[in-house]
C-alpha cells in the first residue's frame, strides 16, 4: 500500500510541476492589444507630389510597446515608403513622421498602414486610405 500510494504521490508532484505557469507566456489572457489611433492624415485626403504626408497619431498598450512601424504603398502593391521605429520601453507612444512625396506623376490611390508591436509579439496595425496626385 505505501509504496502504490508513494507511486501516485510522485507521479502526482511531476504532472503539476509540469503544469507550473510562465510569466512570459505569449498567450497571456490579460494581454491587451495595442490601440492605434491615426489623427493625420485624415481618410480619403490628397496629396500633392513636393508637399509632406505628415502621420500623426499615438499608440498605446498597457502591456508594453516594443516598435512602431509605418508603411506607405501604391494599390498597385508597390511600396513607397517605409520607416520603423523603437519605441523603448513605453505603454503610450506618438506618431510623428513625415514623408515628402517625390516622384508622383499621376493620380496614385495609396494605403498607409501603421503596425505596432508589443513586448507580448502581438502585432496590430491600422489603415487610411488616400490619393497622391500631380
């Protein structure tokens, strides 16, 4: 009897050692995703080719940013311009980029995209669409 009952009680000990929880689980309930908010430029604005796409806005996460990254593309699927930022060991973060459109010789429809990473991995982005014109 003592030794089925020391059996169990090992066996017993390994399963919960095994289910012991890591601080840094990525799968964590209590993650929050990044909020991305984008105050400028507003949707469906125009730009002119020689003037500057300014992108103003914030991040914030309470879990932790680790960058901030902003991609500008053509729907056509060409990329026009990218930059990425790290934003150090902050919960809230401001925009503050600024693109001077060169090149521009037709209406070009683009979508602006900024993507946020948090200390977690999870990735989060936000779109505004608008036009680039001669």
């Amino acid at each position: 009897k003592n030794k089925i009952l020391l059996i169990i009680t090992a066996f017993s000990i390994v399963l919960l050692a095994g289910c012991s929880k890591n601080s840094n689980d990525n799968n964590n309930s209590a993650d929050i995703p990044s909020i991305i908010q984008i105050t400028s430029p507003t949707p469906a604005a125009i730009y002119f080719n020689g003037s500057t796409l300014q992108v103003r806005g914030s991040i914030s996460d309470p879990n932790g940013l680790n960058s901030a990254k902003l991609v500008i593309k053509a729907n056509t699927g060409m990329q026009l311009y990218q930059t990425e930022t790290s934003t150090g060991s902050v919960t809230y973060y401001n925009l503050n980029w600024d693109w001077p459109i060169t090149g521009i010789t037709t209406s070009t429809p683009i979508t602006l995209t900024v993507t946020a990473k948090d200390y977690n991995s999870k990735l989060i982005s936000k779109d505004v669409s608008l036009t680039l014109t001669d």
